[in-house]
C-alpha cells in the first residue's frame, strides 16, 4: 500500500505527483486526480474526499457512465484473473470476496450478468461498508430501479469507495514536532483537528411535519369539515446531499408543504388513508431521487352542534370531539402498507375493576383490592388483512367496539381487559390483522378524609397524574 501523505504536505504538492498519488481514488481514472488537484488548498481529508464525490457527480453522463464502467464486477472475471487495481483487490477481500463458495460465485456470477443485461453496468457498491449478506440483498433490492435511479445509487457508492480510498492515503495526525514550545496562557490557541472515523449514512428520510390542514365540504348547504394535521416523509438516494452537500434533484419541504395542500383539494374525498396513498404516489413519481414515502394523519374529529327543531345537529357549526383519528400509510407508489389508530380516547369505570393476587416482596407496598376506580387514555393502532377496506367505517367499528366492551366485564387487570378488546375488535373487523393497544394506567386514590373526621365512603379520590403504570400489547389472529 501507498506511504500516507501528511495532511500538511497535501497542498505543497506538484500537480504531477498529487495526480499520481491520488490516481487510483476512482477506478482507472486518474483524470479526476488531476482535476481535484486544481481544487486546492483543502482544509483536511474529508474535504479532500468530499472533492473526489462531488468530481464524480460533475460530469456529463457519458462521462459518469464511463466512471461506473470502470469499475470491476464483484469475484468477476478480472478478479479470477487477478487483474484487479491494488485497492479493488484489497477491498474485495475486505468483505470476503476471494474466498466464496462455489454456490456464493454462482450467485455473484447471475447477479452480474443480471445487471449488465438490465442497466449495461457493473454492480457497483462499497464493499467495506458490507458483508457477502448485505452485498447480495443490496444488488437484488437495486435491480429494481430504473436505468436513472440506478446510474445515481452507482455514483453515491463510488463517493463513498473514494472517501476510504482518499482517508487510506492520508495521515490521521501529523507526527509530533522536534522541538517544544513553551505556550503563552495568553494566548487563543485552536482546538487541534480531530482524525476523521470511517462513517457512512444509515437509513434517513426528510420531509414536512405539522402541515395543519382544514377542508370544508360545500356540496350542498348541510356542510362537512376534514380537520387533519399531517406528516409526509421522503426516502431515496439522498446520499449525495448529506457528504457533499448536493442537492441536485432534491424535493424542497416548502414544496412538499404545497403539495400538501393543492392535493386536498381533489382528493381529499374520503378517509385520511386513501388520501395518504395520494401523496405517496405523487412524491414517489415527482421526487427525481424518491423511491418511497411516508404520510402519517392525525385527525380532530368534529360533531355538529345543536340545532333547535332541526335533527341531526347544526349544517354549519361544530364542536371539537375526542378521540383523535391516527394513520399511517408507507409505500413505493405502487404498495402499501396501512396502518389506522384512535388517540386520546379517555375512558373510565367507576367499579367492577381490582388487582389482586399479584406478587409481593420486601418492596410491595400496595394494597389488593377488589374494588377500584379503571381508568386510561387509550392509545391503539392496527393493520389490515385487506388493500383497500373502507377505513372509516372500520375505524367506527373499533371505536364502538371499545366503547361498549370496556364496561361489559370485571376487569381483573388492565391487561384482562386489553385482551378482551382486541378479542372483540377482532371479531367484529374481520378487515384487520392484529391490533395494539397502550394503556396508561390513570390511577384514582382515595383520599383520606379521616385527618377531618370525615368518613369517604369511596366517592372521594386523588387523580394522580404521575408516576404511572403502562400496560401494552398486540392482539392478534392465530
């Protein structure tokens, strides 16, 4: 391997030897050394490697396809033939790469030529950043993409292939000086530039939050209103602005915001869910470097107020009610997965609740009864076992469903009656597949009156507030 360069001697060097040591950064292409060399002076390594990512993006895309075609098939013919670079070789080895089975180069073998056929391109990835696992699921999850977003993901591995190559070549630190220098105490002197570790970018999604969007239904004079707060989130090939700061093709959040709201205002028709699948789509298809998204919904329900001599309530006014409607809907723009919920929901029962029979030890201090006061503020979410239900009238099965189930049994535990709901919403909702519940448990004290000489009877209690106890769980169909 190449004697590292001390990062202070990186600026002082020719044009000639900065390009001839820096040649084998990007694969069989020293071009890019010598124009990264007239970049200079750069402040530390990573500014340095940044610079080899961003040279490879500048390109026309001839030029970008010819980058990527330099580039050798993972354990292909020029491996077996021992015709790698140095730094290719050292890091196929890295991952394992020379030492396959039969069966794994096998495997290699077809996810290449797969790749050639459909995109006329090696597999490019950066091998020291993966294992033989993460390498094979990596190469089947991108022969998914089309011809563009595939020519990006191959870049960004590239950029990440350079920055290791670029920080192998450069001292961490500079050696220690000959000579002492006594400091004056005077005297600002900097921090010294720490060595920069090997990182690469993990799973990361952006968008808008807190979009606050209210719709009024006009149809006829009877009105309807969608009071909903919603979140949408982006995931892609968003490497590039992260370590280099590009962010060519990237979708602005304002724009997101906009969208939010133009959308609304045709497809808004119905549930929050199928409104979610909207957006998706439309970010998946309009975001050049988008390959999923998310929408999350957080519904205020309304109910109209009274009207005097008319039934069914005001056509033109409202009150705020509890529970919130919840949702979730994540995809590519063309799957997806749905998720609803109920939040807020405060519900209470005065009797036919205990806790008894449970464990004690030397730090057990409550007392059993057979007697309380239940009470929570229910938190559930669930999944469906169809595409495309009709989630509002679902999302009123379970709402009723947990209205009239919590009262109708003796509640031995919070747990028991957890249970219990998710049996009956299940049963009611053959459209879902399993259900979550969280119950904070609202504890009510009696409150001793005895200090007074009064008697509570069990109709005085302390509503306290914290701490809690917490009981969640999925039920589920076997």
């Amino acid at each position: 391997m190449t004697a590292r360069l001390r990062l202070e001697d990186l600026n002082d060097l020719s044009e000639g030897t900065f390009t001839a040591y820096f040649a084998g950064v990007l694969e069989h292409s020293p071009q890019y050394a010598a124009q990264v060399a007239a970049g200079r002076p750069y402040r530390d390594a990573g500014a340095l490697a940044q610079a080899f990512a961003q040279a490879a993006l500048s390109g026309s895309e001839a030029e970008q396809v010819a980058l990527i075609r330099a580039h050798p098939d993972l354990a292909g013919k020029a491996a077996l033939a021992g015709d790698l670079t140095p730094e290719s070789a050292r890091e196929q080895a890295s991952a394992g790469l020379d030492r396959l089975s039969p069966a794994e180069y096998e495997e290699f073998h077809r996810l290449n030529a797969a790749y050639h056929d459909r995109f006329g391109l090696p597999f490019v990835v950066c091998v020291r950043e993966h294992d033989k696992a993460s390498i094979f699921a990596a190469a089947r999850e991108r022969l998914s993409h089309t011809p563009e977003q595939e020519r990006r993901a191959a870049l960004h591995e590239i950029g990440r292939i350079a920055r290791l190559r670029v920080l192998d070549l450069i001292e961490p630190s500079s050696p220690p000086g000959a000579t002492m220098t006594i400091p004056d105490p005077s005297a600002h002197v900097p921090a010294p530039s720490a060595a920069l570790v090997r990182v690469r970018l993990g799973d990361n999604n952006y968008g808008k939050a807190d979009v606050r969007l209210f719709k009024v239904f006009r149809d006829s004079p009877r009105h309807e209103i969608k009071d909903v707060w919603v979140r949408v989130g982006m995931r892609g090939d968003f490497g590039a602005a992260h370590e280099v700061g590009d962010n060519t093709d990237l979708v602005a959040t304002d724009t997101v915001r906009n969208t939010i709201y133009a959308l609304a205002r045709d497809h808004l028709t119905g549930s929050v869910e199928e409104f979610g699948k909207t957006l998706v789509r439309h970010f998946v298809q309009a975001g050049p470097r988008v390959d999923g998204a998310y929408a999350t919904f957080t519904q205020h329900l309304w109910d109209r107020l009274p009207a005097p001599g008319q039934d069914g309530g005001h056509d033109h006014a409202f009150a705020r009610q509890m529970p919130k409607h919840t949702a979730r809907v994540e995809g590519d723009g063309q799957n997806f997965t749905v998720e609803s919920g109920i939040d807020e929901l405060f519900i209470l029962k005065t009797t036919q609740s205990g806790w008894a029979g449970f464990h004690r030890d030397a730090f057990t201090t409550l007392p059993e009864t057979t007697d309380r006061i239940l009470a929570t503020t229910v938190t559930a979410r669930w999944t469906y076992r169809e595409d495309a239900p009709d989630y509002d009238a679902v999302w009123a099965r379970v709402y009723g469903t947990l209205l009239e189930v919590f009262p109708d049994h003796y509640s031995h535990s919070m747990q028991h009656t957890l249970y219990r709901l998710g049996e009956a919403v299940l049963t009611r909702c053959p459209e879902i597949e399993r259900i979550h519940f969280s119950f904070p448990n609202r504890h009510h004290i009696p409150y001793d009156l005895g200090r007074f000489g009064l008697e509570n009877p069990g109709v005085i209690f302390h509503a306290d507030a914290e701490p809690y106890g917490v009981i969640e769980g999925w039920v589920e169909r076997e």
